[in-house]
C-alpha cells in the first residue's frame, strides 16, 4: 500500500510511501506526516496494519491555515 507524505511547500506534489518503509522508518521516528490526498480508507488500512503487529496507533487531522482545505495527518505509531 502507498500513501503521499505531507508536502514540503504547497506548491509541490506529494511524495509517495510504502507500508514496509515506514516500518523500517519506525526505528528512527514515531511519528509522520501525510498528505490530504490520502483516503481515508487509507489511512484507516494503515492503522490497521499497525495495529495487528502490535503498535499503538493515533491519528489526528491538523489545520494549518484558515481555509477548510488546509491540513494535514498526523500519525503516531509506537510499540
């Protein structure tokens, strides 16, 4: 599965992720950033996944701006 990390100025598109990566990932940093191109189907697959090897999972919708279409995911993942 893939999913689009948060990008790094508006103008830019969203780089793509693996599952498998952000476990390799997970010794380094617990939490990511992804983009609002994602489903929520997604992100709710991805928690999932987690969530079946064990790992805690939290998930939150953060605003950056005024307008509705300005934010982002924030995810926690720890064992």
């Amino acid at each position: 599965m893939k999913l689009k990390l948060a990008r790094a100025s508006i103008d830019k598109k969203p780089k793509a992720i693996e599952v498998d990566k952000i476990e390799e990932d997970l010794e380094k940093k617990s939490i990511f950033y992804f983009d609002k191109e994602n489903t929520h189907k997604d992100l709710k697959a991805l928690i999932e996944h987690f969530e079946t090897k064990t790992y805690s999972v939290y998930m939150r919708e953060v605003k950056f701006g005024l307008n509705d279409d300005e934010y982002l995911y924030e995810v926690h993942i720890v064992k």
